[in-house]
C-alpha cells in the first residue's frame, strides 16, 4: 500500500515532461511538491531513466556520438589540452580539468585500438561464415547421387 498521496495524471505527465527535459530530479521534486525519493521511485515505476552519481541524482546522461571521434581528433584534443597546459597563472581547476581531458584522451586511444582489433577480427570471421557457407554449397552439389535403380532391387 503506497504510503504518500497518489499520483494525478497530470502529476505523472509533468513528471515525464520534467525528465525528457533532463531536469535535476532534486528540482523535480521541487516542482511537484514531492519527496526525491518518491520521484525517483514514481520514475522507475513509469520506466524513465534516472542516473545517480556520487549520492546526486539527475535525469541527464551523456550524450552518445553517432560517429566514434577519430584517432586524429582525439590526438587534436590531446594536443589542446597540452598546450593549455603549459600557461602560465592555471588555477587548480582548470589544471584537474586537463589533466582529466589527457587522461580521457589516453584512455580513448586504448580502447580505440582494441576496438579496431575486435572490428577486424569480426569482419575475417563473416568472411569466413561466407566461404564456409559456400563450401557446404558446393559439398552438397558435389555429392553422389545414390542409383535408385541398385536401391530397390525386386523380390524373386
């Protein structure tokens, strides 16, 4: 049995409005006049995503790239990043801020490389699939025909 007041329908479509509009669930709550964790829990039921990181909880989650960057765009970012960091009067910021833009970059390039590999390996192995397919084709065609006329031979 729910312990608080019931959801309106108007409740609920403001809720999905609110998380389609990647608002802060704390801000949602707000708005609703619930508690967070009666949003949080109303989003779960109704299936809408909610991310919680380090005890905050937000509706937002990270944009994914339709085309994975390129060696050289990552490389470029690096690059950046590196330049960045060689002025003079950084605050302590922004420094952790490229710091963490060379450590993504390194990382990036890692996992690009294995990414690679694994696309390569998908791709020989279709190859494969399709000459063995083909080769079992051909194996079949190939096949001797049994004589139906040494199959059935008559009664005396």
């Amino acid at each position: 049995m729910p312990k608080g007041k019931p959801w309106t329908a108007e409740e609920e479509a403001k809720l999905k409005a609110l998380v389609q509009a990647d608002e802060n669930v704390e801000k949602i709550a707000a708005q609703l006049g619930r508690r967070k964790e009666a949003v949080l829990m109303k989003c779960k039921r109704l299936g809408l995503k909610v991310v919680v990181t380090n005890g905050y909880s937000t509706t937002t989650s990270i944009p994914l790239p339709a085309e994975l960057p390129s060696p050289e765009e990552a490389l470029k970012m690096l690059a950046g990043a590196l330049k960045a960091a060689t002025q003079p009067g950084l605050d302590k910021v922004e420094v952790q801020r490229l710091q963490v833009v060379a450590t993504l970059a390194r990382t990036y390039d890692h996992l690009l490389a294995n990414y690679v590999r694994y696309r390569d390996i998908e791709t020989k192995l279709v190859e494969l699939e399709k000459k063995y397919a083909q080769l079992a084709e051909k194996a079949k065609g190939d096949a001797p025909k049994p004589n139906t006329a040494q199959m059935v031979q008559p009664s005396t």
